[in-house]
C-alpha cells in the first residue's frame, strides 16, 4: 500500500481523484445549483424536528456512532482500485477508459501543451526559492532580470535564498534576498512591483522551500503573482513533465502497468479538461492538491509511473469533440455514482473490490460530540435522518440528503457535504449502532409515511402492501417482490433494526428465523439477516413492541409443543440477545397477536383469540410481566385471520382487523382505548385469496 498519509476533504463534490488510501477529492467547479444548494446548507436555521424520516437513526446510548460504509471518495468516473482489479483481469488501459467513461471517444493527438499549475504547497505568504545559475525576474517596468546578479558586488554565492512577498503598502511584491547566516533584506530595484515574478534556471527546473521545512524540485518555471488580498505560486511546465508528478502522487507506481497508464490518461485528459474550462484571465489552470490533481513535481517521480506518462503521450478522451471530465476516485465501493456529465454514469463495478483492500468495505466510528460540533444550531444531539439515497447498491446507495436533527431543530445538508465536514471517506454508509431507545412499533407503517398499513402474501408467494391513509382508509394493493411463499412464516414486526422501518421477520423452512429490513417504498431487504436458528418449534410470533422496558423492541413466540410464550429480547440493532419464558398454557389459543397498547395505559399489550374464539387482552405491565387478562369480545368463530397494525383510523388508539371467513372481507373494529372494541365494519374486499395475512 502506498505510504500517503490521509487527507481531510472540506469541499463539496470530488473533481478529480483521492489516493488509494486518502481520502476524496474536493470540486472546484460546481453546477450553480448545487452552489445554491450548499450555500443554503452551510447557513442552516434550526427549525421544529417535524416527523421522522423515512430513514431514522437515533441517538446511541454511549457517545458513538459505528458506522458500515462503501467507497472513498465521491465514486464519479474511474474507481483506481477499480481499475487496478480490471487489469488484474487482463483488461488493458483502453479497456479500462470504456468501462469507466462510455461513450467518450479516445484521441491520441492532444500533444504535450503548458499547464499552470497552482502551487498551493507553498502557501499563500510567499515564494522562496534557492539560487541557481540564471534564476531571474522581472523588475518595475516589467523586463526580465538576473536576479543572482544582484547586486553583483555580493556574488551568487552569498545569496542563499531568494523570496517574494506581497508589500504590505502596496498591492506589489518585494524580492527579498538572505545572505548566508544573516535575515531577510529588501532589495531596492525590485521593490513594490505591481509585475508577476518569475523564477527560473538554465536547467529547466527550480528548487524552493516548502514552508513546513525541507525543499522541492519543480520542473520549468515558477512565478509569484498576486491573487486578490494575497498571493500565489505558479508553476509553468510541459503536460507529461506536470503528469509525471501526478501519477505517482494519485496510484501506486507498483500497480499494474495498464492500471497505471489508465491513471496517465485519466489525469491527462481531466488536465486538458481543466485547460479548456480556464478563463482566459486566469493566471493558472489547476492546483497541486485533492481539489484539482495532487501533484509534488519531481519529488515523487517514479521509473514506473513515467514511463505510464511517455508511453501514453497525448492520448485523452474526449466527448463532443473536447477533453472529458474524467474525474475519479480512490473506490467507488462496488457501484459507480453518476457525475454531471453524461459518460459519468451510475452502474456496477464488477472490478472494485477484485483486489482486497480497506476502503471497497469500511467501518468508523463517529462521536456525538462531533456531529454537535459540526451542527451547533440543532442543539443536543437526537438522530441522523437519511432523507434519500441513490438506491444504487448496498444499504440503499449513496446519501443524497441527510438531517441532523437535536433539542433545537433540525439541518439538512447533502450527503457529501455531511461526509466532508465529519472526515467520513464516502457518503455510502449507513449506522449500525442500537439507538438508546428503538423507535416505536406502531402504527405498522412499511412504506414510511407514519399511517397504519396491511401486508399479505398471496398463493404465488407475491408480498403485497397495502396502504393505509390514517383515516381508516386502504389503497390498492402493490406488488413488494417474489418468493416470499418459501418461508413457512411471516411476520411483521416493526422497526426492529435501527433505521426506523417497518421489518418483517421470515421462517424458513430449515427453522430459521431472518430479519429483512424495509424500505422508504414498501420493498423489504433481499439480504435478510439471521435471527437464529431452531424456530420450527414457535407456530405464532408477536411483535409487541418493548415488552420488557429496556428501550428495545422485543419478540413474543409461543411454542406450540409446550404452550409456553417465549420473550426474544431485542437489541435495538436488528438482533437478538435471548430469549425466556413468559408464559405457560398459550397453546390454547388459535392466534397470538398484538396491536401496541391496547388498554390505554402506555404500554404494550398482548392479544389472543382462544379455541372458544374469545378474544382476550393480555396487559402488559411494562416491565416484562403481565396484568390481568380481560375479555374483548366473544364471537369470532366467523374469522380465520387477526390483524393489530395499530392505530388505522387516526383516533390515537390501537384497532383491529380480521378476515371474515364468509367473503374474504377485511372489518375493521375500532379500538376505545381502553381494551374495547367497536361495532365492525367493512373496510376491505376480496382479501379471501390470501392464504397468509401478516398479523
């Protein structure tokens, strides 16, 4: 692994490319629009938090955050570890430019033009640079002088640097001269210049000092000019001999050569791009750091990395007819982001990943005490809500937007945005630590929009969800994917995880149990995750809600052999912790259910339809334990289905479905708040084909 010590990105969008192991790379020319829209982040006024959205982590009970996550750097264009796996796989550099650019065209006539180069290393203060043989400048009037002949009576070999420095009494420059042992002296013809001063020497290269200490080779010249209130360095020099500070400073040089010369003409072309884009008032083209292209001159050449250059002279790509924005990045995580031209495109990268490494899958931590830092207006901090994601990949995709929301309000900010300013290496990443308290189990809302919905799966084995209007109301079925009649249960169980969507939990029929995590669409997760083994012997599951008082949301399984009801104590993070039993003689009853606090007291309950079709409430006490049970209501012979989803009608109190058996009608009976129910009515038809209703 290349030795580069991490960078922290501030900017807001990656135009080049991170090393492969530092961090992103900052964009210099954004759309006016995402201007805007930065513009309006940075300056965020904290408002009500307002609902939660549609993916909601809270607070933690310790002070950090883990964090899983995808990628370094803003995935645009030519992942370079990416490319470093294509040309394992024996793709050349050609090959590599046309999967990460498509539709761009390769053209080999670009030649070896001059770039200027910024030379932000050197600071903003001054332009120090060793005496050669014929470094020179400009005086007054604008015509080129020896400086190491002045004055000639001292002899070049007196003067041991020299340096310019913005005048403090005029928009001008002083030379300053140090003699060997002595301090910096003004000399007299150059003083308070309005002229650029430039430095070069008879072998074409200029050494300066770096203001952290030691000293740099740069190839061609290097000119002092002013910028606004102060000033900077400017580097002139050939394309491939500015490239050949590039390449090694942005890839390994040990890479594999196709891998490498990809590099070469990826920085060439995005070189050329930015030659193209420039002002003809402009006194440089790019810069020397993760803003532009990092570049260090000739201090990190390499053999290997030049010979990439040379043997790709002039070679860039192109699309309609001038160079490309050919941006890249250090890892795109396995999925390409689109970019804001028309060949940076969203779509898989099978070569991401092909050769290990630590930043195609990550982990971090990231501390409360940061995010307030970073978000002062909000307050204390509460949650971090992913407003929406790309939906390209893993965890949902990239963060488009993200609210951080506290005691004093809420700001939203772009994915990116959020990354750069807490040192994250992407903005595809996603919270895996349990919140201190899990969000509420009801209303059963999948789809995200804070209203009571129905699930059920049909005898093809479709999902089908059902969306509730929060007035009692129900719209048409839509399809939430296949295959789900291969699990031999199905059960909806809240937001078990941590994100604050509706999850179901499946039993397959080797006897585990899987947790597939929702979504803001009503989909559920293809990647489900285990919640252990050995659950053929539970025939109900419940989802009460935080049965024992830990802040958690639990299970409730009843164990048909036994009859006893076990509690799954969750932890908050989409697992299970352990289980115990809290009940005897449940298996008595035909369904086992629940639909959040029944009672009225603010806390969760139970409900089970007995053989003699009796429905009962089991209170819970809060803690774990049980009140007495209470009869609802008698009757229910007629009905072979029970739904708790919640609150349906907006009344503010738990409800209740069931499927008649006569006509497959869905009658909905009203919660009173305080264990009771209502006179049914009919609120859904045709369920009667279903064979599984989630309860």
């Amino acid at each position: 692994m290349h030795p580069f010590p991490p960078l922290v990105r501030r900017a807001p969008e990656g135009r080049g490319a991170p090393r492969p192991a530092p961090t992103a790379r900052a964009v210099a020319r954004v759309a006016a629009a995402a201007v805007a829209a930065l513009a309006t982040a940075a300056a965020t006024v904290a408002t009500a938090p307002g609902a939660l959205a549609v993916e909601s982590y809270g607070r933690p009970a310790g002070g950090t955050i883990s964090l899983v996550g995808h990628g370094w750097g803003h995935g645009h264009g030519m992942s370079q570890w990416g490319a470093y796996g294509a040309a394992t796989k024996g793709l050349s550099w050609q090959q590599i430019m046309a999967f990460y650019y498509p539709g761009t065209t390769r053209s080999s006539s670009y030649g070896n033009p001059e770039i200027r180069v910024q030379l932000r290393a050197l600071g903003y203060s001054s332009t120090t640079v060793v005496p050669g043989t014929t470094l020179t400048g400009r005086d007054a009037t604008g015509k080129e002088v020896v400086i190491d002949s002045l004055p000639s009576a001292l002899g070049p070999t007196a003067i041991t640097a020299w340096r310019a420095v913005r005048s403090s009494s005029a928009a001008a420059f002083l030379l300053q001269r140090k003699m060997s042992g002595g301090s910096w002296v003004t000399d007299g013809a150059l003083k308070n210049t309005p002229y650029d001063l430039l430095f070069s020497d008879a072998d074409g290269r200029v050494t300066v000092l770096k203001p952290a200490g030691g000293t740099r080779d740069y190839q061609g010249t290097v000119t002092s000019t002013l910028s606004g209130s102060s000033m900077t360095s400017v580097n002139t020099v050939d394309m491939d001999d500015y490239l050949k500070g590039v390449v090694p400073s942005e890839m390994p040089a040990s890479w594999s050569t196709a891998a490498v010369q990809a590099q070469a003409v990826a920085a060439r072309t995005y070189a050329a791009f930015d030659i193209n884009d420039t002002s003809s008032t402009a006194k440089w083209d790019t810069c020397d750091t993760t803003s532009c292209q990092v570049y260090s001159g000739l201090e990190n050449q390499d053999s290997r990395s030049t010979s990439a250059v040379t043997s790709t002279t002039g070679q860039v790509l192109t699309y309609g007819g001038k160079p490309a924005f050919t941006q890249f990045s250090s890892s795109n995580g396995g999925w390409m982001a689109a970019g804001s031209q028309p060949y940076l495109v969203a779509k898989p990268d099978p070569y991401d990943g092909v050769v290990p490494n630590s930043v195609h899958s990550w982990t971090a931590s990231l501390s409360v005490s940061a995010i307030q830092s970073a978000f002062p207006s909000t307050g204390t901090f509460q949650r971090l809500e992913m407003v929406s994601r790309d939906g390209n990949g893993d965890l949902g995709g990239r963060i488009q937007y993200i609210r951080v929301v506290g005691s004093n309000g809420a700001s939203q900010v772009s994915g990116d945005t959020f990354r750069g300013w807490l040192g994250l290496k992407s903005e595809w990443f996603a919270p895996t630590s349990a919140p201190a308290v899990s969000s509420p189990a009801f209303p059963r809302d999948v789809t995200d929009d804070g209203d009571a919905d129905l699930v059920a799966v049909t005898s093809g084995g479709t999902l089908k969800v059902v969306k509730g209007n929060g007035s009692g109301g129900f719209a048409a079925p839509m399809s939430a994917g296949a295959g789900w009649g291969a699990l031999t249960m199905v059960r909806s169980v809240g937001p078990f995880g941590n994100d604050n969507r509706g999850d179901l939990v499946g039993r397959r029929a080797d006897g585990g149990l899987w947790l597939y995590p929702g979504s803001s669409t009503g989909a559920f997760s293809t990647a489900p995750t285990s919640l252990g083994s050995g659950w053929n012997g539970i025939d109900e599951i419940a989802a009460p809600g935080d049965w024992d008082g830990d802040g958690h949301l639990d299970l409730l399984g009843r164990e048909r052999a036994t009859g006893y009801l076990w509690l799954y104590t969750g932890t908050g993070d989409g697992r299970i912790s352990g289980r115990k039993v809290v009940g005897t003689g449940w298996n008595s009853m035909r369904q086992v259910l629940a639909s959040g606090d029944f009672t009225g007291d603010g806390k969760p309950d139970v409900l089970a339809l007995s053989t003699g079709n009796v429905l009962y409430v089991y209170p819970g006490n809060g803690s774990g334990g049980w009140l007495a049970r209470r009869v609802v209501t008698a009757g229910f012979g007629s009905f072979d289905s029970l739904v708790g989803p919640g609150d349906v009608t907006g009344d503010g109190r738990a409800d209740l479905l069931a499927r008649r058996v006569s006509d497959g009608a869905m009658v909905l009976y009203a919660g009173d708040g305080s264990g009771g129910v209502a006179s049914g009515r009919v609120v859904l038809t045709g369920w009667g084909s279903y064979p599984t209703i989630l309860p």
